[in-house]
C-alpha cells in the first residue's frame, strides 16, 4: 500500500513539475451541474488539462460537515446557523463521455492546485507588464 502511494505522490509532484514548465497547460471550466445541486457540496473552481491523449481535472471542493447552532439569540431568531466546510482538492482522470475517475486525496495536490490557479490567471505575465509599465511610480 505504501508503494502505491508513493506511485501518486510522484504522479502529483510530475504533473505540477509539468504545470510549472508549461509542457502542462490548464484551462478554467464551469463546474459541472452534479455537485452544484447538493447544498452540502460546493464546487468553487475547475480547471481542466489535457495530456497524452486523456484529459486531467482539477478542483476544489468544499463539503458541509454539520451544521453547527448559533450561540448569538438573534442569529437564532432570524434562522442563520453556522457551517462547518471541509475543503478536499479532486483530481480526476475524464473520459470524452465526463465519466471520471478520482484519484486518491494524497499530498501535493493542494501545491498542484496553487500552480495551476499561478499559470490560469498568468500571474508572471502581469507581474512583468506591471514592472515594465514605465508610467508606474513606485513609492
């Protein structure tokens, strides 16, 4: 189990080590209608990829574990409750028909996940058009 394990560490860790080289390019999709239905699971953010001929999605999911009572009376009064979120970083392996398959929750998806939302967002390019902008003053 142990050696299988490490299998998906060094898979993760390969696919940001992609990501960051850009030989990996993602791409932000909607997410998907089935886990929007359920008010306990949220689906905030989605970026899909493709490579060697299968397409990899990424997401953050955040579940309700319980609904926790309000200790503030007019809270209660009004019917507002506290939740308690639980975020889980997916990733799937999807077919042309969007039958996925989950990969195991394993470290190293959450840095997977930040590299993908730094080469989505183009986070590099705009810091360099910003320091190249020659009009900004800085303070």
């Amino acid at each position: 189990m142990a050696e299988e394990r490490d299998i998906w560490i060094e898979f993760v860790g390969k696919l940001k080590e992609l990501t960051e080289s850009d030989k990996l390019r993602w791409h932000s999709v909607r997410p998907t209608e089935v886990p929007q239905r359920d008010p306990n699971r949220k689906v905030s953010m989605v970026f899909e990829a493709k490579y060697k001929d299968r397409t990899l999605r990424l997401y953050e999911e955040n579940h309700n574990l319980e609904r926790l009572p309000v200790s503030d009376a007019l809270a209660r009064l009004l019917g507002r409750e506290h939740t308690s979120w639980q975020v889980y970083i997916v990733l799937e392996l999807v077919d042309e028909n969007e039958a996925a398959w989950e990969f195991p929750n394993i470290e190293g998806l959450e840095d997977l996940l930040e590299s993908v939302k730094y080469q989505v967002t183009r986070v590099n390019e705009y810091i360099e058009a910003v320091l190249a902008d020659g009009t900004a003053k800085s303070r």
